[in-house]
C-alpha cells in the first residue's frame, strides 16, 4: 500500500493534482521487470493523495526492489523504495 498525507500547516499548503501512484519492481541488477500503475487522480487535493493498494499478497519474481513512486503531472516527485534480500 502507498499514500501520501501532510501534517501541520503543509497540509494546508500542500495541493497535488493529477497524480498517480505507481509500483516498481527491479531485480538485483536493477532491471524493472513489473510495474503496478494506479489510476491518474485528476482532481486537485489539499494534504493527501489517494492510496494504491495492492490487495493480494504476491511473491515477487526476484529478489531485488520495490518501489513506490509518486507522479504529479506527468513529473515523478517522490520515490520509496524497500530492498527484498530474502
């Protein structure tokens, strides 16, 4: 699952429009091989943007990464990755 929320008065400031959240897996050789893309969320909202969720629990192909990223118009701002070693 990947979301955004600020807190405090950058909640108040913060605005994101059309974004997507987006789920990149690479192997150990940094190669994306799978990328889970969520819908594009046209409208514009203060503090947050709405969650991906990727409902199943799944094995990944190959140890290596995942990655969430976030897109706001069309421009990637944000990234967290996890590293999968076992």
């Amino acid at each position: 699952m990947a979301g955004v929320d600020c807190v405090g008065p950058t909640a108040l400031l913060a605005k994101f429009c059309n974004t997507r959240l987006e789920f990149h897996y690479a192997n150990t050789a940094g190669k994306t091989y799978k990328i889970k893309r969520g819908p594009l969320n046209s409208p514009c909202r203060s503090g947050t943007v709405n969650s991906l969720n990727v409902a199943a629990d799944h094995t990944l192909a190959h140890y290596g990464k995942a990655c969430a990223q976030l897109f706001v118009n069309g421009k990637r701002r944000a990234v967290q990755c996890h590293y999968i070693t076992s």
